[in-house]
C-alpha cells in the first residue's frame, strides 16, 4: 500500500505588480502568490498538489503554516486517508494550539486549505480520475461525512443535508453529459483591472465579447468620475444586453458603498461585488436592500462556513463567490455549498489569481451535478492570468469551462516555474537577491 | 530625539498544560505562550514591549509575522510615532499584501497587536506614565483620531465618537481618584479549569470566597453530569447570592448549546461564556433570547470590530469580553470601547493567559474614567497565573485590580524568564530539544 513519504511546501511569487494584473482599489500591488505544498508517496508518479493562493509577502507565513499542518500526514497510508477524507479534514483542523490563532480563519486555515486542498488531488489521482468526478461519484452519505458541517446544525444538520444531496442523485449522469457538451459557463475579469489604461479596458472588453463572453467585470472604487467614465466604456461595447459587474474589493464603508453604487447604477451593473468588510455580514444585508436590483455578491475573502452560514441567514447575498483555497479544502467547501443550496443563493466561485480556475472548474461542475442541479444565474470566473504554469491548465471554449479530464484537481505546477520563481531563491528572483523587494 | 533602532521578537512559551492550568473543553492541553516583541531604542533605558497570548503551536508563525509587521518602524523617531498613533497604526495595517491574509483577523492581525502593543507601552514609557493615564489624558479629538473606525460609519462616525467621549470629559478626575481608592473590581477563572478535581475545585473556590472575589467562572461543556456536580459544590461554596460565570470555550453548536445552558439554569449562572463559535454573531443572538435571563458572554476569540459591531447590531451580547492582545492593539480596542457605549454593552475584559491582566486592568480603568463612566455590571478577569515573569506584574486587592503606577503598559518581561522559556533553545525547552513536544 503507497504511503506519504514527506511534505514539500514551496513559496512560488509571480511579480504580477510589474504589468498591474490583478490591481484594484485595495490591492495596487500584488505579486500573485501560493504557499504550494505536494505530499510525495512511494508509489511510482503518485503525489498530491495543493496550494492557498496569496499575493506576495507573508506567503513565507503560510508555507510555515502549511509544514505544521502537514506534520501528521507523513507515514499515512493513502488508501487509508482517502477512505476517510472527512476523518482526515477533521484530526488536522481541530489541533487545538493552532486553533487558537484563528479559529478556521487566516493563516492558519489558509495552510489548511493548501494541505487538504492537496489530500484531495491525491484521492482524485489516487481513483484516477478528475475531482469532479470523485465528488460526482459518492453518495449523499459520504458526501456529508467529508463535509465540515460544524456549527451549522442550527441551520442544516446531517441528516437535512443528505436529504438535499438526495434531491439531485437521480440526475446526476445527463447532468454531466449536458456539461460535456456544452461546458460550464465562465466570466471573464482579465479585461477591467483598476492599473489599466481606457484603451486598454475597450480593446480588452471588445475582445471579451468577441471571445463569446456574455458578462464582464471592472474593479472600481478608487475615483467616481473614473468609474463613470470607465463602466461608461464598458456599457458601450457590451451593448444594453451584456452583463456588467463591478467589484470594489473592500474599500467602502456602508453608507459610502450605498452612495457609489447608486451613482453607478446608470450603467445596469448586475452585481456590485465585495462592497465593504468581507466580515460585514449585516453590512452586505443593508446595501443589498439599498441597491436592489443590483445584487450583492461576495465570498472571496468569506473566511468560513460560520461567516456564509451567516450571510444566507441574514439575506445578506444575490451571489455567493466562495474561494476554493481560503475556505478549509473541499471539506468546508462542500458545506458552503449545501448551505448555499439550502437557501437557494447561486454559487459563482472567485477565480483568478494563481491556480484559482484550474480549482473552481471542478467545484461548479459538481455543484450543478450533485448539489444545486441548476445552472440559472450561475457563472463561474475566469481571469487570464498564469495558466501556463500548470501541468493540466484549464481550457475555455466559447466562454465556457470544458471539463477536465486528468486525474486530481489540476493543482500541479511544472516544475520549471517553481525553480523559476520560488522565492526568494529562484532564478527569477535570485537576480533581485539584494533587494528582495521589487523594484 | 531618540529613534528606534531595531526590533526583537521572542517565542516564549510556558509548559502549563503539565498542570491542566488554563484547561477547558476546547483547548485541553495548552502552553500559554506570547509572541514579545521588544522595540529598542538608542534612548538609555528607553524600550517598548508588547506581546501576542497563544497557546503554543504557532507561535512561531506569529513572531514571523511580528517581525514583518514591525519592519517599518525601525530608523522612526520616537517622538514622532508616539505624536500620531493612529497614523503609525494605519501605516502598518494597510499593508495589502499582508492584509490579504486577513483582513484584519487571524495570525498577522495578532501579530500586529502585539507590535503595536509594544507601541503604545513605549508611548507612554516616553511620557513617564502608565497606559491608563496617557488614554485618560488624551482628548475625545485624539483619541478617536487614534481609534480604528474603519467600516464602522453605518453605526459610529467620528463626529459621533468624538460626542460620546465628550460627555464623560468633566469627570473624569473624580473616577480616577474613585479607583485610586477601591481599584477596578475583578474575578477569578483560576478555580474553575476543567481539568482540576472536584476537591480541588472546592477549595479553589473556598479561597477565592475569603480573598474577596464575589464573582468565580467555572470551565464546562465536557461532560453534562460533570457540570451538574462541578456548578452545585461552587454555588454551595459561594452561596445564593455570590455570582457564578460558566465558560464552554466554544464546544457547542447552537441547539446544543442552548439546551446544556437550560440543563445548568438550576445553578443561576450571571453568564455563559462563548457558547458557540466566536463568529457566530446571530447564533449568539439567538442563544441569548433563548436562555435569558442567563446572559451571554463572548469575545476572547472577537477577531475585530467588525465583529463587535455586529454582535452590538444584533443584540448577541449581555457582555463583551475584548481581547486586548487579540484586536489590534490600543487602536481597536478603543473602537470596541466607542461601541460598546454606543449601545450601553459593559465591556468586561478577557484575560489570563499570560500577560493578559496586567494589560487589560489598563483598558478597564480607562474604559471608566473616559467612555462608559460607570462600574455597572462591569468586573474584569483575573488569573493566578505567570505573573511572576512579569517586570511590574498587576496586584490585586480585596477582589480589585490596584491602579498601576510604573510607566508603560505594564507588557515587560524578565531577561530570566525569556532566557529560561524561550521556544525552543530556552534553558527549560533545551532539556527536551530531542522531542520538542512535550513528554
């Protein structure tokens, strides 16, 4: 039987603040970032990848993090691990001086969601197939064993929940040959990051719409007249029927992001996304009243099931964006989910970053398999960025998702880009060995 | 004029979980810990302490956080950071990169607690005088400027902040003469730790009795016929009217909890102490209405004031128990202390661990002479633990915090004991340096 012979985590830093990609209004700056781990087997080929996507300093944090984390893992028979994805989930999570820096929040659950992030991609390599397929595969009951559904008893209790997965079991094979034809429906924010210039946000809307996008998202929030001026140019190219969104990463406080957002409201965004504190759950409730029709969507920075549970039970979302390496793995992940189901709120997972699409593709796809059954008001993003340091990266068509096929979770990293830009002995950045800082 | 000329941080950890003290139904087996942070000056005799309370594992991870936080300050003149402390505050927390790993929550956000603790102590060691009496010197303009009211403007603005302090401007030299005399009223959790036998949980508790205490907190939600009988010998000890306080340390779902809590009515306990997951803002409400007119308590593992604010929108709140060394330092802490007053919630400090009384009888004093003006339903924590590492440790009389007199906030460790328990080539932790985890 193969077993996990060590942990390897490595801080791999694209300095992604050279070009502005991935600037906003809270983040100017970012160098996109993951604390990588891979858990190295004795079996020929095995290994499982994993990552937490950050955007620059303090990755060194969660990679340390991540070691701590991973420490029970070594000697572990997989066959054993993969048998009981929950158990697992559960003996990392609930290490108790560890605990007391979060609980399940920050860098220590971030460390968590690269690590079981990791476990998964190895169970799905493991049964040799993609993790959509893994999840698409077990029954309600095992489902929501691996589920980490603590705390959330007030709401959906175990047995609620299987009763949900239940619903959708039947369906679940057309669903799938459904995706295959025609893939899973994506969004793209490649085209409205905050550094770039007019003519560069129209070239890139225009080719967005071309590229058969039926939405596009812009970051705004930094200087009103810009957005007008900016979703303005938007509006044009998209034509009255496309769908704008808007996303102003956390930089209003309520009153303010009520104000804005109505001045704003000209140009028929379809959701202001990340208006305020991402912990601001009556917050969110209070602008989405006051801004309704335009929707509320948050998530990314949703720090766990605790916070979403909340979210849903304070009318507080029109679009729940969870974030596949912030959350704790597919464990907390999967919760999130049956709680979305359970009020009937879309999941429209945050991509983008490093890696971030190659993870969510599979997420959406067992969603609308096992979960929700429902593709209505359901668009996942997608953000151009950095695919090309993926071994399996994921592939758009017709600005739709196409299913993977690989074995895991398209979480493994070429080799290459790792030596590259590991940090901060890579080559890349060996060059700026005096000066770890950017220029 | 003095500067700053570098920064050590210290991994310090005491082996308490050899003696179950600090033990309860979630962390049973803690080291109390710190991540101290020493700023040194080229001013004789001049230095800034601050800490960060962790329970072991990962303290590492919160001195390397320390460590970046604390980078900019060093070459800052003294002077000039302790003129605008709000500004210094606001530098180190906008960090986007770091803040992604947030925001404002788990290990960087302790981690800048306890920098910026050591901040505020060197303020005022600068000013020759205890924490306390720099708060109460400050104007209601200075102090808000220092407060962090970011996303707080739906419920408080500035203007506002500014109002509330005002009113209690004129007084404030008769309460601090008021504490002078009696100090600031106190309890005791040091008899109720989960792990200690009923008989010496009786006797604990027959001392606290004759040393003044009126209040005694009990640690349960282990066992429920353990409760029973460890909650009837303490209010046989203390009597009818003595006031009983018990703690679950986060154990229980919401319909769990509320059901243990109405299983322990019978013993008429002012409080329960964080019955749930400390992020459950509207399952503390609901806890509440369901066990009144037992109140609810909760706040150690408060991440921000953001979650403050909630807990106060939502009426989940009887007390709110801050942790001074969990929110960012003096800035956030008297952002909660705004809104607390704002919705007349008694604030009554976490504290133990290690250090922890000897800042929080600091805030509670301030809290008294310059926002909420009143002693009602007000009695702060207090632990008979570890004081003895401390340079002028708190002192307790007649069930009271004594006024600290000494310059500073009162964060300063002995060389002796950061030699002895420094993690892990201290002289204690250097006995176990081939098995670092305790026998």
């Amino acid at each position: 039987m193969p077993c996990i012979t060590s942990v390897e985590v490595v801080d791999v830093r694209f300095p992604t603040s050279l070009t502005s990609d991935g600037s906003d209004a809270m983040n100017k700056d970012g160098d996109h970032s993951a604390a990588y781990v891979v858990l190295h087997t004795d079996a020929p080929g095995l290994a499982g990848h994993g990552f937490t996507f950050t955007i620059g300093r303090g990755t060194d944090l969660c990679v340390a993090a991540a070691a701590q984390r991973a420490e029970p893992l070594v000697g572990r028979d997989v066959d054993e691990l993969c048998a009981d994805l929950g158990g697992i989930y559960r003996e990392l999570q609930s290490d108790s001086q560890l605990r007391w820096l979060g609980p399940d929040k920050g860098v220590i659950h971030l460390a968590l969601a690269a690590v079981m992030n990791a476990v998964w991609d190895l169970a799905a390599r493991r049964a040799g197939v993609p993790l959509w397929r893994l999840l698409s595969d077990m029954s309600p009951e095992q489902l929501v064993d691996a589920a980490d559904l603590r705390y959330l008893s007030d709401v959906l209790t175990p047995a609620q929940a299987v009763q949900l997965l239940a619903r959708q079991e039947t369906g679940r094979k057309q669903r799938i040959a459904e995706l295959e034809a025609s893939g899973y429906p994506c969004y793209t924010t490649s085209a409205g990051w905050l550094g770039y210039s007019d003519a560069k946000l129209r070239r890139l809307c225009e080719e967005a719409v071309a590229a058969g996008y039926k939405h596009v998202k812009l970051k705004v929030g930094s200087v009103l007249a810009d957005d007008i001026r900016r979703c303005g140019i938007a509006r044009e190219v998209l034509g009255p029927d496309g769908n704008l969104m808007i996303d102003a990463n956390q930089v209003w406080d309520v009153p303010q992001a009520i104000e804005w957002v109505k001045a704003l409201a000209e140009f028929n965004p379809l959701w202001i996304e990340e208006p305020t504190s991402p912990d601001d759950i009556l917050g969110h409730a209070a602008i989405r009243r006051a801004v309704a029709p335009i929707g509320v969507a948050s998530g990314e920075h949703g720090m766990n099931r605790v916070l979403f549970k909340q979210m849903f039970q304070a009318g507080a979302l029109d679009y729940c964006q969870l974030d596949a390496a912030r959350l704790g793995s597919v464990n907390e992940v999967l919760a999130v989910y049956l709680l979305a189901a359970c009020f009937d709120v879309p999941v429209c997972p945050h991509a983008g970053g490093v890696g971030l699409c190659e993870l969510v593709q599979h997420l959406s796809i067992f969603d609308y398999v096992a979960v929700s059954g429902s593709l209505d008001r359901r668009v996942t993003e997608y953000v151009d960025h950095l695919h090309e340091h993926f071994v399996e990266p994921c592939e758009i068509r017709n600005g739709a998702y196409v299913l993977p096929v690989a074995p895991g979770y398209s979480a493994e990293m070429h080799t290459d880009s790792l030596q590259t830009y590991r940090f901060p002995d890579g080559t890349y950045w060996a060059q700026y060995a005096d000066r770890p800082a950017l220029p």
